[in-house]
C-alpha cells in the first residue's frame, strides 16, 4: 500500500512539473520572445521557422528520445518520461489558447519564466523523470562512454554543448535578443534546478553500508551494469559490516534505491562529485 500511494504521489508530482513547465513556455517565454532550452527549443525553433503547431512539434521531437529512455534507462523512467511528456505537450496546447501576459520588461517576464520552468523541471526530476530529450541523449553518450572506457564522466559538458548549439540556431533564425533572453531562461532555471536536484547533471556516489554483500553487488551488476569498491567496516551497535561505494548518474539513482530497498538491513548516502581523478 505504502509503495503504491508513493508512486501515485511521485506521478502527481510530475504532472504538476510537467503542467508548470507548459505554463511557463506557453504564457510566459513565447509571448516575451524568448524559448525554452534542450529538445523544447528545437520543438520550438522548428515551429516558428515552418509555422506547424507547437504541440505536434514538441510531440515529435519528444518521442524518439522518450524511446531512446526506456530502452536505456528502463520501463519505469520510460513511463515517468511519457508521463511528463504527455502532459507537456496537452499542457502546451492548452495554454496557447489562454488570454495571459506579464506587463512588465521582458527581462523581468523571463527571468520569473525561467524560473517557473526550472520549478517544474526539478519536481520531475526528482521523481526519476525526464521531460527534456537533451538530458536522455547526454545520459545516453555517457552510458556508452562508460561502458566502453570503464570511467565515469559528468553530463555537463554535452549539456552546454547541446544547448549551446540550440541558442546558436536561435540567433541564425530568430534574432540575436530572442537568442539571449532564451539564454537567461536556461541560466535561471537550471540555478533552481541544480538547487533542487543537487546538480543532477554531475556524477553521484553511492555509500552503502551492508552485510548482504554479495546480493547487492549481484543486483547492481545486473540492473545498472556498474561495479563497486568494497571495504571492511564496523558499527558500534550492528558489529561487522561490509562498505560499497559506487558511482552513478541521477537518472540511475531511482534504480539504484530499488536496488538498495530490496536488501533490508542497508544503510547508504549519496553524494554529488563534481570530478573524479585518475
């Protein structure tokens, strides 16, 4: 019961980012002359330059990365990601057709955008989803950088990149004020989402304190594909323990909980690392 009624808040709470999101972008962002940032302002840019509707654009652009997501990251982000997607998209339509507008400075109007976007971004995030392809393809580079060199990399850097390349078509097909005041939505609402999320785009230590060693190991080999650091450890009250420590991205955190969850008896931390040295 308990698990249930947790997923169905965790649900609620990605439509209501998703909803704030469209709000943002459609109410605010549009009519200032600013767009959003990641996949939403190729959506965006796509749909001023050849006049098709916003909604089916966004759909469009959304959906092969929504795919991309479940097969990477799992069925239960795929859902989280359709979710949120979803409702962007009908969120997105509908509030085209609200009557609303800041009369204020653009600036001003932008700034308060952006960080109602970021708003809703970070209570999808939290809740193990993803509305933004942008972030699935930079975790999808990074699981096969991974994979392939056996390191850990940060998504950060394809983040800049990616949206460097979505302001830079801004400037070539909208003008060079839209392509800044886009910029400022991307500065404010990712500030409030990296204070929400713990700059989810950085690479996380996992710490777990446990005696079923071997199981866990097992299942974290299996479901993430990741290795550990063992150490001896002892607890005052608990006596011989054994320490995993290991190294995820944000989106593999939810796994990883389930992960954890499923072995009673562990305890675990997690810690943002913003580099690791080799």
């Amino acid at each position: 019961m308990d698990k249930r009624f947790g997923r169905a808040v965790s649900y609620i709470l990605i439509i209501l980012g998703a909803l704030l999101a469209s709000f943002s972008v459609a109410c605010i962002l549009l009519p200032n002359d600013a767009i959003d940032y990641g996949t939403a302002g190729i959506a965006i840019l796509i749909s001023k330059h050849s006049g098709w509707n916003l909604s089916v654009c966004v759909f469009a652009v959304f959906l092969p990365f929504i795919i991309a997501g479940a097969a990477m990251l799992g069925k239960e982000f795929g859902i989280k990601a359709a979710v949120g997607s979803l409702v962007y998209t009908l969120g997105i339509a509908a509030f085209e057709k609200v009557s609303f507008e800041i009369n204020t400075e653009h600036f001003l109007a932008v700034a308060f955008g952006g960080a109602i976007l970021g708003a809703g971004l970070s209570l999808i995030l939290r809740q193990g989803g993803c509305i933004d392809g942008s972030e699935i393809f930079a975790n999808i580079i990074i699981k096969k950088l991974s994979d392939a060199t056996g390191r850990d990399f940060s998504m950060t850097f394809i983040l800049i990149a990616f949206n460097a390349c979505v302001y830079f078509a801004a400037f070539i097909m909208i003008n060079k004020n839209s392509a800044l005041l886009s910029l400022l939505v991307y500065i404010v609402a990712t500030a409030v989402i990296d204070h929400f999320t713990d700059h989810f785009e950085a690479i996380k230590q996992v710490t777990i304190i446990t005696k079923d060693v071997d199981g866990l190991i097992k299942d974290i080999k299996d479901k993430l594909n990741k290795t550990c650091t063992v150490t001896d450890s002892y607890g005052a009250i608990s006596g011989e323990n054994k320490t995993l420590v290991c190294y995820i991205n944000y989106f593999e955190l939810s796994r990883m909980k389930e992960i954890i969850s499923a072995h009673k008896g562990t305890f675990s931390t997690v810690t943002t690392i913003d580099e690791i040295l080799r």
